[in-house]
C-alpha cells in the first residue's frame, strides 16, 4: 500500500529546489519506499501557512536563509497554525545558531548542504512513522 | 445579811456565767485549733507525698541522665571507631589506588622520554594496562560498598544460561591459574538446570572475588570449584576450594567485614584492599543467601556459597566438551565505516580514536554534544559514540535534539558511570546501548562489528551509498546546467564588480561540486567565498577567475 504525500519545497534558488527535489525521488526510488510524491514549490517565505493549508501539504523543507523573512522565522509561523505539521529546516551550514534555534522552535528535521541521502531518507521515514502514528 | 447574800448569790452567779462563757470560747477555740491542727496534718502529709514524688522523679531524672550519658558515650565511642575505621579504608584506599597510578604514570613516563626497546615497551604497556584495569576494579568496589552501605545496591534478575556462564568462568580461570602455576578444575554437577532467573553480574563478581582471593592466598597446588544445585529449594550451591595458607579460626569470622583483612599487612604485601569478601557476603545475602567458610590453617579454605534461583527451567545433563584456552589475545576485528566520537576530554578522545582508527574505521570527532549534534546533522555517520557529561551540551541533550530532528544513526553512550541504574536509564532515552569508560577492547570491538561493515564485501556497496545522488542521470544533468549557468553569472559579476552575485553563485557551487567529486571546485569557491564575506575583493575577484576557470574546465570534459 502506497501512500502520497504533499511535499513543500520553500528555497529561494531554484537550483537547490530542484536538487532537493530530485534527492528526494531518489531516496524514494533506491529504497523502495512506498510513497507518492507531489512537489509543491515556493521562492520566498511569504505566506507559507496560506500554502499549506490551499495545497493540503504533509510535509516542508524550509531553507533557512530566505531574503525577506528567514526560515526560522516562517518555522515560527507555521507552528501558530499547524502545531503538528512536519518541517524539515534546509541549510547550507549547520552553524550552532541555526540548528539550536531549529531545535528550540520545534524543527522535525535539518539537513545540510550537500545533500546526503542518509539524511534526506531520514527525514521521510520519520514523516512515515509520525503518519502512523496519528 | 440579805443583801450581803444576796450580792453574794449575784457574785456566784456572775462567776457561774463566767465560767460558762469561759467554756463555750474555750471549746470554740479548742475545736479551731482542732480543725487547724488537722489541716495542718494533712497538709503536712500532702506536703510530705509531694516531696516524696519530687524526690521519686528526681532520682528517675538522674537515672536518666545517667543512661543517657551512657548512650551517648557508647555512641560518640561507636562514631569514633567507625570513624578510624573509616579512616583507615580510606588510607588503605588511598594506599591501593596510589600504587597502580603510580605505576602507570611512571611506566608512562619512562616511554615518552626514554628510549625503550620494543620487547620493553610492550611489558610497559602490559603494567600500565594491568594498572588501569585493576583500578577501574577498585572504583567499582568503592562504589558498590557505597551503595551496600545506603542499601541502594540492586539486582538486574535476568534469565540467563547458567551453564554458558560458568563454562566462561571456567576458561577465564584455566588460563589465570596457568599463569600462576595452580592447577585449576571446575566441576560442574549434571542437574543444574539449564537456565535461571538471577543478576549474572553479581554472580559473576562473586565467582571473581571468590576465585582470585583463592589465587592470591595459594602459592601452589589446586583451585577447584564444585557446583550443585538443589532442586527442592531451588538453591545454587558452589563451592571454592584452595590448597592455600588457610585462616585461623579466630580470624574467619572479620574477613567478611570490610577494610578488615585478617592480616593488616596482607593489604600491603598483595595489594588488596580488603573489601571483596565484604561485598561478596552482601551480594550472596543479597541474593538470597549466604557465606559459609571453612578453613584449615597450612591447609586451606573452602568457602561456600549457596544462592537463591527463580524460574530455574531445563536441565544441562550435556555439558558441552570442555574448551582450552591459549590466549586471550585481542582480535582487532577489520572494519569499513564511519563513526562521530563526541567526548570532551582530549586524552580519551586520542584514546578512543587510535583504538577506533586500528579497525580501518573513519572517525571524526567532536568536542561537545553541540559539535557533535552539528556534524551528525551534515555526515553520514554509521554510529555515533557520545560521551555523556560534557560541556555546552551533554550527551543527553545532543540525543534529544537528534531524536527531535529524526536522526535515525545509532548511538552509543560511553560513560564512566556504572550504575546500572543509570545504563537503563540510558537506554530508556533512546540510546542504542551504552560503553562503559575505561572502554574495553573486545566489547568496543563485538559492537563495532554489529554497526560496520567487514572489509570483504564494502568496496562496492560503500561506493553506491555516497554516490547515490552523483549516479543519479537526472541530478548530474541538473548539476551541469546549474554548473553553466553559475559559469555565466560569475564571467558577468566579475565584469560589474557585483559581489552579492559572486557570493551567491561561490554558494551554490560549494552547496553541491563536492557531492559529484570536483573537490578542487568546491576548494575554490569556499576560498572565494571567504575573502568575499572578508571583504578582500581584489583577491576575491582573482579567487572567482580561477574558479571560474575550474569551472569551465569541468563543463568541457563533461560536454565531450
């Protein structure tokens, strides 16, 4: 039994998004994982909340250093509305700051650039697991 | 003469009523004094009951103090002797721990600044391994009297197969006793059942102290060991024979109190401190119970314990053929992997990493949970080992924080707390097990074994898991066009002197070149990056240019 996830992408580089993206299939593809993916995307850090309750989304991967209003600040403003949504924060560095403010604003994941899939597959089977259990 | 007489009737009769009244205050006053005198008497006697109580309490109260000052006596002589006692295990402590560290330091020493020749350096190491080890064994005596002391020792009881566990005993002890010279025989009864319900742990510290106290006293002849089991009262019942000096009677009965040895020298002359039968007695009464000894002086002892089963399922009629040890050499076990070592203090992270390192693993390590939270975050590690008091973040917190952001590596807790209250309190959290500081070899190594992977078949597999997004057609295509584009934007930034343009495009290309192998790109444009947020734009600019030129030379070959 396959089940389908909604997945937001929030990157201001559409490389990156796109990279993750493909990491993502790929994890899914090598290790058999029983999902079905549709990809959500967002540039900026606007209005996320709004996004994610129009594209019904299971899970985000929020990079960190957005112009305008930083990840962990959208972080924050998803928590307001959606307490149990799963976000995975996207950084290029895991610098003390950023992951203890992940941690301590309720991050469900944090992965580094470059991507490794180890990290990446983590990250959906904790969804996984966290979807069964509700 | 009437009137005289008559003067002479009212004079008696004056006199008679005189006389009257005379009486009437006379009894009046009698029966006053009467009432007084009898107040008087029972006051008096109330007086002299009240007195008497007083003195009755007096002398109760003065007993009292008496006794009391007696008690206290008693107790402040007791305290006092406990007191020395207590002083005197704390110098024999002292005493026995100062020795090995004496010889490690010094045997250290001689090879950091000596020459010392390889067979030389080899017996140092042995000494100051034996050292450490047998002061690893005192702490966990000190802390095991400790909690015998506070009554806070408690059993793990766990099923378990008695005979796998004094077959492990039984080798352990053909070798130790080899090394002495002694003979050694364990005879092991076919009705013991085959499995248990008890803490092998403590058996086991029990067996331990009951067999190396028999070595220590035997300069020759046999060590023999007899186990039975008595099926009606579910009761183990082993005994420990030695062919050694034996005890005099008077004496036998103090070797079971701690920091008494039978001889005050003894502890000198071999080392000990005098507390293993102290601990063995509370570990058998424990449970369920007792010590017994029996001993001849010049001929030796035979000390007998019996211990209390449950569950007891099986019977080990077959005992396996009795195997012989030639050495307890340590197999370094050849391993591909990597493991994140998180340990604050430098000399056990050398340690651990050169005794990691021999296994052919990759180690990378980190000086606190944070550092180790971080690059747990951006490796791909196949076990983490994480110290537990550390600063900034302990181990604890680092493993709730991996937990929270779903990390699924294994981790390991090393920690030089024993308790075991503690070690399932580890587990509890979520460790996947826990080592125990000093870490010992062959237990580093069986969970090492269980996490990497061996030599033989790694090669091919190792290469497929980093490079499962390099592979990827669809990646490398994205890549490349990325490549191109960032190509472009840098050969236009530089012509405008647009500096937010080269950081973003040097970001990009260090986000990801190293995933597809091109280290020297992901060299360049972490340079780059760092005398741009420098704010050295001259070499920043030059910096670029050679990456820009690494960068068009990557995207030729990949055209071809």
């Amino acid at each position: 039994m396959s089940i389908t996830i909604n997945i937001l992408l929030v990157d201001d580089v559409e490389y990156s998004r796109e990279l993750l993206r493909a990491a993502i299939l790929v994890c899914i593809r090598e290790h058999k994982t029983e999902i079905d993916v549709n990809f959500f995307h967002s540039s900026t850090g606007e209005l996320i909340p709004d996004r994610i309750a129009i594209h019904d989304i299971d899970l985000v991967y929020l990079d960190i250093e957005l112009p305008h209003t930083s990840g962990l600040e959208v972080l924050k403003q998803i928590r307001k509305v959606y307490p149990e949504m799963m976000v995975v924060m996207v950084s290029g560095e895991s610098s003390s700051k950023n992951v203890t403010s992940a941690i301590k604003s309720g991050a469900n994941g944090f992965i580094v650039k470059p991507f490794n899939s180890g990290r990446i597959l983590d990250t959906l089977q904790s969804y996984l697991k966290k979807a069964k259990k509700l | 003469m009437a009137i005289v007489s008559w003067q002479f009737e009212i004079d008696v009769l004056s006199i008679d009523m005189n006389e009257e009244r005379l009486e009437k205050r006379y009894q009046r006053e009698r029966q006053a004094r009467e009432a007084a005198e009898s107040l008087l008497e029972k006051k008096s006697l109330e007086l002299f009951q009240r007195n008497q109580e007083l003195e009755e309490v007096k002398e109760s109260l003065e007993k009292q103090i008496l006794e009391r000052t007696r008690e206290a006596e008693k107790a402040k002589s007791e305290a006092w002797e406990s007191n020395q006692a207590k002083s005197q295990f704390l110098a024999n402590m002292s005493h026995a721990t100062m020795t090995p560290l004496t010889a490690i330091i010094g045997f250290a020493e001689v090879l950091l600044q000596h020459k010392v020749s390889s067979e030389d350096s080899i017996k140092y190491l042995n000494t100051i391994v034996g050292s450490g080890r047998h002061l690893s064994t005192l702490l966990g005596e000190i802390l095991d009297i400790s909690k015998i002391e506070n009554k806070n020792l408690e059993l793990q009881p766990i099923r378990f197969n008695l005979p796998n566990l004094l077959q492990d005993i039984e080798q352990m002890y053909l070798f130790n006793c080899k090394k002495e010279r002694l003979d050694f025989v364990m005879v092991i009864e076919s009705d013991i059942p085959e499995w248990v319900v008890t803490d092998p742990t403590r058996l086991k510290q029990v067996l331990h102290n009951l067999l190396n106290n028999a070595i220590k006293f035997t300069s020759e002849g046999c060590i023999s060991v007899h186990v039975n089991f008595q099926p009606t009262s579910n009761t183990l019942l082993i005994d420990v024979v030695d062919t050694g000096e034996g005890i005099v009677e008077e004496k036998q009965a103090l070797i079971f109190e701690y920091f008494r040895q039978a001889d005050a020298t003894i502890s000198s002359n071999l080392g000990g401190t005098g507390v293993g039968l102290f601990i063995t007695k509370s570990l058998v009464e424990l449970m369920g119970g007792f010590v017994e000894l029996q001993s001849t002086v010049g001929r030796g002892s035979k000390f007998s314990v019996s211990i209390a089963c449950e569950d007891c399922e099986g019977k080990c009629s077959t005992i396996k053929a009795r195997r012989v040890v030639d050495s307890q050499s340590v197999g370094i076990p050849s391993l591909v992997g990597n493991i994140l070592l998180v340990e604050d203090i430098e000399v056990n992270r050398q340690l651990i990493t050169l005794n990691l390192r021999q296994t052919g693993a990759k180690i990378d390590t980190a000086v606190n949970g944070l550092e180790g939270l971080q690059m747990a975050l951006s490796g791909e590690y196949d076990l983490i080992l994480m110290d537990i008091q550390m600063p900034v973040m302990d181990g604890k917190e680092a493993l709730k924080s991996l937990q929270q952001l779903g990390i699924s590596t294994p981790i390991y807790a090393l920690t030089a707390n024993v308790i075991s209250a503690d070690i399932q309190e580890y587990i509890a959290l979520g460790f996947s097990g826990v080592l125990s500081k000093p870490l010992e070899l062959n237990k580093l190594h069986s969970v090492l074994k269980q996490y990497l992977r061996t030599e033989n078949h790694s090669d091919a597999e190792k290469a497929q898991r980093s490079n499962l997004f390099a592979q990827d057609p669809k990646i490398k295509a994205l890549f490349f066009s990325e490549l191109s584009k960032q190509n472009m934007e840098i050969t236009e930034n530089i012509k405008k002197l647009d500096y937010a343009g080269l950081t973003n495009a040097a970001h990009i290309i260090k986000g990801s070149a190293e995933t597809f192998g091109y280290d020297t790109l992901t060299k360049l444009a972490s340079e780059s990056l760092l005398l741009l947020r420098k704010k050295q734009y001259e070499q920043a600019v030059q910096q670029c240019t050679n990456l820009n030129l690494k960068l068009a030379e990557v995207l030729n070959e990949y055209n071809d």
